[in-house]
C-alpha cells in the first residue's frame, strides 16, 4: 500500500480518537463544581465522573465488530455525528439525572478507540503496525485538551458555553472526516456473527490481553478522569491549576504509548510489559502519600508506565489475530474501559468508608504485580513464545492467501 495514504489515513483516525476522546472526558474537569453546584455526595459525584465510560466500554466490541465488517470510515463517522446531540444536551442540563443521561450517551465517544484500531492497522504491515498504533494511541491527549480547555472556557464564558463548543468542534470533524477518510484497499468478505465470536470463545490469548489492558488502560482512563477531584481534594487546587496537572499527566502517558508501539516492535510487546507492570506497581505506592511531591512523582511515574503499556498490549493484539483485529481490540478496549468505570466508584466508596483513598491505590499496584506474574506464566515461558509466534505465523499466511 502507499505509503502516502497511509499516513493519511493514520492521520484522519488519530485526530478523530483525539476529538472523540475529548467530548469523552468534558465532565470530569468540572466535576467539583457540579457536586458543588448541585450539592452532590461523594457517591453521586464520582458516578457522574464514571457514567461516560460504562457505554464507551460496552460498546466498543460491537462497534469494533462493525468496523471489521463495514469499515471504520462510516462507523467512525457515524459515531461523531451521533455524539453532538447529547454533548449539547450535557450544556443544557440543570438536573443530576439529566446530566447522568447526557454523560452516558457521550460515552459513546469512548468506541472510537477499537474503530480507530481496526481501521488503521489495516493499512501497514505487521512490523510497523506497533509504531503506526502506538501514534493512533496518542490519540490520547483528547483528554488533556478536554482537561485544559473546559476549564478555561468555563472561566471566561461559563463551563456551558464549553460543551457547546466541544459539540460544534465535533460536528465539524465529522463532515470533514467523511469527506477525506477512506478505508484501506483490503479486500475482506463479511463474516457471521457467529464466526467473529468464535475467536474470543475459543482464544483464551484474547482475554489475557484483556486483563492487561484492563490495568494499563484501565489505570488510564480512571486517574486522568479521578485526578482532577483528588488534587481538589488532597491538596486544596483550584480546577484550573488541578486541570493543567492532570492534562501533564495525560500527555506523558499519551506520549509514551508510541514509545511502547515502538519498543514491542523491536524487542517484543511481552518483554516491555515486564517493565510496565513493575514500573507501575512500585510508582503507584507514591500516590498514596498525601503530600504533592510523592504524589507526583507516583502519578507521573504510573503515566509513563501505563502507557507505554497501551501500546505494547496494541502490538500484540494484530499479531496474533490479524484477521479479527476490530473484534479482538473491540474485547480488549471494553476491558480497557471497564478498568476505567469501577475504579472511580470503588474509590468513592473507600473515601467514604475509610475516610481515605489509600486502599484504592494500594490495589492498583497488586493489580500490576498480578499481570506480571499472567505475562511471564502466558507469554515469556519459551515454548508459549514459540507456540503463539507460530500460530501467529500461520494466521498471517492465511489472511495472506
């Protein structure tokens, strides 16, 4: 394939992760203020932070299944366009249920991430396709903009005048999208449905890489929507100062993802995950000192690892199911997502019944020792190495034939 349209197609999938991940994550900049404004509890307040991941996980097998029979330029357009109404929805809300319903509705945009997935690895061979999804990943720093932005807008113009430009920005994208994109010329026949569920029944590979991503992901996606509220709350920040730290936080894992890509490309993405899980097991310990410079160190740390972890865990995914990428990062992304909605809640609880959030980051660093010890039992064992690179082999000289 050209390596021009390539590139341009990593392009157009990369920025519309970007603008989806933004419109995914407008609540949790303004989540103090909401629980201010509304005069929420904890447990309200760190549901309405969660609720835009639960339909962002869910949904992204389907949408990735979608995207493997139809294409990911019309499933990713048609996934813009649907987020617009209730992004508009969310700057017209005065209630808590109505802004539940518009904060579960936007978590649509979270699917955007398996669409991207299966739409880009299609276009470069599989000893690029680390480095090429590893660049789609930075797809991340939506979230960073969401966090620097939202606050920003809401300072000037109010935090409504905010979402309805994430709207409108979003509308934009999305015509423009579906005007340049183009899926790449692989000639692939549709498949059952029966068929693409096979491979997650009877490929036990696909939901221990599920787990990973569970906790790198996962981790991801639950810090940079929870730290805003816990830098409030912690140190006494305002959401300005609290945005701008977590949006440093996002762009560091943001640009550690290709770093991951890259490094798996050349030493194997098993091999990088030894350093995540064990980088991040041991930083995630500083979060739970109550004292900004631990702390930072600890989230900073746990950034860099997790995510160079999302793009090791992207390598292996069209490695070894090359003919199922979209249904198998469809998988793996709602567990990703997933690991992103229960920890906010489960972190709500433990500060209301321990008065601390402490046991939450405790667990987060047993999570990552448990994924050590699955990825060297799974995956560095030397005949499980064997084995899978040489089923992998195989499935690329069918999907070749």
């Amino acid at each position: 394939m050209n390596n021009r349209d390539a590139t341009k197609a990593l392009f157009f999938s990369t920025l519309s992760f970007t603008v989806a991940f933004a419109v995914w994550g407008m609540i949790a900049p303004m989540a103090k203020t909401f629980q201010t404004e509304l005069g929420l509890s904890e447990t309200q307040t760190w549901t309405l932070i969660a609720i835009p991941v639960i339909l962002g996980s869910i949904m992204r097998l389907p949408m990735g299944m979608l995207t493997d029979r139809y294409g990911g330029r019309l499933v990713m357009g048609a996934l813009l366009l649907f987020v617009v109404p209730p992004a508009l929805l969310l700057s017209f809300a005065t209630s808590y249920g109505v802004m539940l319903l518009g904060g579960f509705l936007v978590g649509m945009a979270g699917t955007s991430f398996s669409i991207g997935i299966a739409f880009s690895s299609k276009w470069f061979s599989p000893e690029k396709q680390g480095t090429a999804l590893g660049v789609y990943g930075m797809g991340n720093i939506g979230q960073s903009v969401a966090l620097f932005c939202v606050p920003l807008i809401a300072a000037h113009w109010g935090w409504r005048a905010g979402y309805r430009v994430f709207a409108l920005a979003t509308l934009a994208w999305a015509i423009i999208y579906l005007l340049g994109a183009r899926n790449a010329p692989v000639k692939t026949m549709p498949r059952p449905l029966g068929e693409m569920l096979n491979v997650l029944v009877h490929q036990p590979l696909a939901w221990l890489l599920s787990l990973f991503y569970f906790v790198t992901f996962g981790g991801f996606v639950a810090l940079s929507i929870g730290l805003p509220k816990l830098l409030q709350d912690l140190f006494q920040l305002t959401r300005e100062d609290a945005g701008m730290r977590v949006a440093g936080f996002v762009l560091l894992a943001t640009l550690a993802r290709p770093l991951g890509g890259w490094l798996s490309d050349r030493i194997g993405g098993a091999k990088v995950l030894v350093g995540v899980f064990l980088g991040a097991g041991t930083l995630a310990l500083g979060l739970a000192f109550e004292h900004i410079v631990p702390f930072t160190v600890g989230a900073l740390g746990v950034a860099f690892f997790i995510g160079t972890g999302n793009g090791a865990v992207f390598k292996l995914v069209p490695q070894y199911f090359p003919n199922d990428t979209g249904t198998v990062a469809g998988l793996v992304g709602a567990m990703g997502g997933l690991g992103g909605f229960f920890p906010p809640l489960v972190l709500g609880l433990i500060k209301t019944y321990t008065g601390s959030y402490n046991l939450g980051f405790y667990l987060l660093s047993s999570f990552c020792q448990l994924c050590l010890a699955a990825n060297y039992l799974a995956l560095l064992s030397s005949d499980q190495v064997a084995h899978q690179e040489a089923k992998a082999a195989l499935k690329r000289e069918a999907s070749s034939t």
